[in-house]
C-alpha cells in the first residue's frame, strides 16, 4: 500500500509542479488564473506533506503543515471565489469575498500556528488532534467545505444559465467540467468525513483515510489541470445579475406589459426578424447579444429583455433555432451534398457535434440522420 500511495504523491507533486510553472509563465493573468495558482500551491504542500510523512521527514511536515492545515477550511471560499471570478467583474470581488476567508485566520492563529511555536508535534500523529474539540473542529472544517461545494454548485448552476442570455454558442463556455470537479469533490469530501465520524466511535480503521482521500484528490487535480489551465473567462452583464430581472427569467411567464412597450417590442421584434431574414447573423458562430443588439442599434439589456418577456426565449434558443432551419435548407440543396452532417451545421454557425446533434432533437422531435433519412 505503502509503495502505490508512494507512487501517487510523487506523480501528484510533480502534476501539480508542472501546472503551478504553466500558471506563473501566464503573462497577463486574470483573476481566475491567481486563483487556480493559489488552489494549486495549497494542494501542492498537501501532496509533499503527506509525502513527508509517509517517509518520517521530520523537517518537511514541519515546514508543510501550516499550509497543509489549513487547505480543507480554505478551499471551500477558494473554489467559491473561482467561480465567481470566470463570471463577474473583478472590481472589488476580491474585497467583497475577503470575509469569506476570516475561518481560514481564525483557524491558522488559534490552532495551527500555536501547534507549530509550541512544538506540538510528533512524527507518526499530531497530538493536538487528540483531544474532543479539536476533533470536533476537524469535523466542523470538513461540513465548511461542504457547505462551500453546495453553495458554488448552486453558483454555477445560475451562472450557467444566464449564459443562454448572452451567447449563441456555449462550446468554450460550457462549464461542465467544474460541475464534475465540485460535485466530485463533495463526494470525497463527504466520504472523508462519514469515514471519521465512525472512527470517531468505533475506533481507527488498519489503513489511513486521509491516505485515501488525499489519492483521490489527486487524481481529481489531473483532472482539474486538463481543463482549467485554459478556461475562458465569461463576463455576464450587469443587467442579466440583477436580482430583479433574474426573477423575472426564472418565472419564463409573459410580463403583464404596458401597450407603450408592447408597441415598443413589437417594432424591436419586426426589426430583429427582418435583420435575420436579409443579413443572417445566426451564420456567425460566435454571434453574442452585443452583436445582435449593435446590429438592431439597441441595448443588449432591451434585446435581451424583448427576448424573455415578449417572446418568451432565451438569446441561446433563438437563435439556435434559426441555424436548425438553416440545416435543415442545406440538407436539400444540391451544394451541400458532398457535406456531411455536421459539414452543413459548420456552415450554419454550430460549433459543437454534441450541441448540434442536442439542439436539432430539441426542435424537431428527430435526430440529424433521422431526419435526412426522410426526406431522401
């Protein structure tokens, strides 16, 4: 056990190591990146801990456990902050998640560091894990990050879909990824600490949890690397964050409109379908609602607000639906039959096999090749 667990933290410190110099050699880096850079240092310590401690280096738990200590209360507004960071401004969202973080001191000075000044250590167990409180804390620290998990699942969840308000293409700006990684990561979390609760009262299982844990996270690290290094950043406008107009788009019921805006929507609207019909913008895979909206001369908070509240849709479904009657022109013509299927949705502004293949199911009941299958 002792030679696998020994494999897995040299490959997870050397994984991590290489990610950390990929992050830093980033020129310009946005605050997701900072953030993953910090994400990463954490866990990087965790690993060469638990690295130390597997061989007894006496010197190396002590230069690693403050960081170490204090990774479980820390990622939980850490991957909160990340979150919010691929979606927001960066104005002030550092200061206003500070408060976040005050666990994180009020854990390292009442009970990290003074374990360390006063030398409370020893090699093989830490005694101050050996009384009921701290226990009890170590537990709390565990149900935090959980919180954390749930609260930035929901986060993203929200985020996700107000993207459909702004984007016709959600390929580079899926997020799916995180959705596993959170998820997944409440699930070690959580075994993790059902594991603790019953060594709590029946006593030490003859292998280490936090072992198994910790190659488990590792493992999820890889994963996370894959995928973050290189996430492009999505700023949402204000105006789709307002808690006002977020109700309403939850709601998706027709708003009970004055005949000033109906007339005022109903103009906007025979703009926006004659602009489709003589210049296609929908062909434009990366068309935004700020495209759409300079080519209408309105704001894209109007555009988006006649969308959700006179036509009941999304940006996203609009438009999306026009490139599916787009395909399904092409299918027929004599120009695109060397095309195949995906070939023709290309031309039509998707960027994507599987969000083609979804969306097209979405809005004629028939898969792609169902679909060719009967009008050949």
């Amino acid at each position: 056990m002792n030679l696998i667990l020994d494999f897995f933290l040299v490959g997870g410190i050397v994984i991590i190591a290489i990610i950390l110099l990929r992050l830093l050699r980033i020129k310009s880096k946005e605050l997701p990146q900072k953030v993953l850079i910090l994400l990463f240092l954490l866990l990087f310590f965790v690993a060469v801990y638990f690295y130390a401690l597997l061989h007894n280096i006496n010197w190396l738990i002590k230069l690693c456990f403050l960081p170490n200590d204090i990774t479980i209360i820390t990622l939980g507004p850490l991957l909160f902050l990340y979150v919010k960071s691929l979606f927001l401004k960066e104005d002030k969202l550092i200061k206003n998640t500070l408060a976040h973080f005050i666990p994180t001191f009020l854990f390292a000075f009442g009970i990290t560091i003074p374990t360390i000044l006063f030398n409370n250590f020893e090699i093989d167990e830490l005694a101050y894990t050996q009384t009921n409180f701290i226990r009890s804390i170590i537990r709390i620290e565990n149900l935090y990050l959980i919180l954390y998990l749930i609260i930035s699942s929901r986060l993203l969840s929200k985020y996700r879909k107000l993207t459909k308000y702004k984007y016709s293409n959600l390929t580079k700006y899926d997020f799916n990824w995180i959705k596993i990684m959170l998820l997944s990561s409440l699930g070690i979390i959580s075994v993790d600490l059902g594991f603790k609760i019953y060594e709590s009262f029946f006593g030490n299982f003859q292998w280490n949890v936090d072992n198994i844990s910790v190659l488990a996270m590792i493992v999820l690290v890889s994963y996370l690397a894959y995928y973050g290094v290189n996430q492009s950043k999505v700023l949402l406008p204000s105006f789709l964050l307002d808690n006002e107009i977020e109700s309403e788009i939850n709601k998706k019921k027709k708003k009970t409109l004055s005949s000033e805006k109906k007339e005022e929507f109903e103009n906007l609207k025979n703009k926006l379908e004659l602009i489709i019909k003589t210049e296609q913008p929908y062909l434009d895979e990366d068309l935004t609602l700020g495209k759409l909206a300079k080519q209408l001369s309105t704001t894209d908070k109007k555009l988006s607000t006649m969308l959700n509240q006179y036509l009941s849709t999304t940006f996203y479904d609009l438009i999306n639906k026009y490139r599916v009657e787009a395909v399904k022109e092409k299918i027929n013509l004599d120009n695109y039959k060397n095309y195949n299927l995906f070939g023709i949705a290309s031309e039509c502004g998707f960027k994507s096999r599987t969000s083609f293949n979804r969306i097209f199911k979405k809005e004629t009941g028939r898969s792609p090749s169902d679909f060719k299958k009967s009008i050949s």
